[in-house]
C-alpha cells in the first residue's frame, strides 16, 4: 500500500468518525460512515439515472389519474414532514409512479426522492388513507436518514467499489461509487429498529395531513395477505408482522386527534416524475 493511500485511508477514517454520532428524530443513535449531505447528492444522482433508464424504457406511468392520486396524498404528507423537520424544505421533492405490475414496493432515497410502482396499486387496490401509510413510511426512512445508515452498511460491506475509486485516485470514479451505494440503499433491507421507527413517523405524518391511522392496521394486513408466499420487498426484513400490527393499533390513540382536529392540510409541491414530462 502506497503513502498516500495510507494517508488517503488515514483521511477517510477521520472523517468517518467525525460523521459516525448522528440521533435520528425518534432519539436513536445511529452509526454513520456517509454523511446525511453525501447521501442526498449520491441519492439524486442515482435517482436521475434510475428515472431516466425507466423513462427510455418505456416503465413509467402515464395514467393522469393515478398520478394526480399520489401526487396529492405526497404534497399533504410532504408539508407535514417539512413540520417536522424544517430543514427538508430545501430537497427536491419528488415522486415516479413506475409501470411495474408485478412490484408491490414503493421508496423514499436521502433529500425525498420517492417512486411508488404501479404493482402496490393493483395487487393491494389500497385507499388514499392507505396509499398515505405507504408513502409516509417511506418518507419515515428519508426523514430518519436511513439512506445513509444503509449506505454506510453498504460501504463498509464492499468497500470495493469506493476502495476501486480511491487507488485510482479519481474522483470521478469514487462519485460514481457512492452513486452506486446510494442506488443499492434503495434496495437492501431496512433494520429492525428502523423500520419501527419509519411505522412511528409514518402513521404521525398521515395523522397530520387527515389520513386515518386505522389504514396503518388495514395496510400491512393487506400486504401480509398477499398471494404468492413471498412478502413484498419492504416486508420481507419485519420478522414478525403480529408485533407490527399491535405496535401499529396501539399507536391509533395518540395519532387520532391530529386525525381528527379541525385544522387545514395543507400541501407541499412535489414534482411528478411521470411519462408525461
Ligand atoms: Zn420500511
């Protein structure tokens, strides 16, 4: 190993401590090698690459109506997660309602990146309350930083795509590694405890916009059900969906009266990534 990759590793290590204390809005404490600013710019780039392969490929939605559907659940979910965390008004929020008849899945990248696929609509044919469940959850993880938390897992699991970009000392190389990390986020499963954590601020941000926190119970009971034997992508890490469903309902009290209260909902714009545009 060469000096300047010693020093280069050397550099990073700090740095990687430096960045390694974080406290997501539940008050955990989470291990962070990737800060949540890395996180965001290696998301958008992942995102724009994603969208623009599904675009040429023909896999995005162009059905009006479903795309005015989640567009107004997301922008009342979105000013509601701007409440709660003010700082997320600066992101690029965004949504793909992807054609993907067979995905039952829908996520949310670092800077409110989110895409939802046409599979959860027509094998779940969920409410608005529970299409708000949905991407609240998803909208939970961004909010937690979980993107950078599995970012993180990601390099420190293969650090052979960040290392590849180090040795040959370009940058270019190293950017597209994170892009690369930040797109495998999306798909690699969530821990335990995050996952609990984005049910909480999920159900919380539905409350807020109007949408009825019963539909947290109907939802996963609808997606447990699924035919087929495998659970779709975002189930398959919670072990134990009784659990799920109980912490869920026991929620309901709490959520109810922002449900409830008497005050308007307002919305956040959201950009529709659709074939339309
Ligand atoms: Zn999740």
């Amino acid at each position: 190993m060469s000096y300047s990759l010693h020093r280069t590793t050397a550099v990073l290590l700090v740095s990687a401590l430096l960045a390694a204390c974080a406290t997501s809005p539940t008050g955990r404490r989470q291990l962070m090698l990737v800060s949540e600013d890395s996180a965001i710019a290696s998301s958008a780039q992942a995102y724009v690459q994603e969208v623009g392969k599904l675009k040429q490929e023909g896999k995005l939605s162009s059905d009006k109506a479903l795309i005015r559907r989640v567009n107004g659940i997301t922008e009342r979910l979105v000013a509601q997660a701007i409440v709660m965390r003010p700082d997320s008004a600066k992101w690029d929020w965004s949504v793909a309602v992807i054609e993907d008849p067979e995905t039952v899945n829908a996520w949310c990248m670092a800077g409110g990146r989110m895409a939802i696929y046409t599979g959860l609509i027509d094998q779940i044919k969920p409410s608005d309350d529970e299409i708000a469940q949905v991407m609240g959850h998803e909208i939970g993880h961004a909010l937690a930083n979980h993107t950078a938390e599995k970012m993180s897992v990601a390099m420190a699991s293969s650090i052979g795509v960040v290392a590849v970009g180090i040795a040959a000392d370009n940058k270019g190389a190293a950017m597209a590694g994170a892009a690369a990390a930040a797109a495998l986020a999306v798909t690699m499963p969530n821990s335990r405890t995050a996952e609990t954590e984005a049910d909480r601020i999920g159900i919380e941000l539905a409350a807020k916009a109007g949408y009825n926190p019963a539909a947290a119970v109907t939802l996963w009971r609808k997606m447990n059900s699924l035919p087929g034997g495998q659970p779709p992508q975002f189930l398959s890490t919670h072990p134990n969906p009784e659990n799920r469903e109980k912490a869920l309902a026991g929620l309901g009290p709490e959520m109810e009266p922002y449900y409830r209260a008497d005050t308007p909902r307002p919305s956040h714009p959201v950009q529709s990534v659709t074939a339309l545009n």
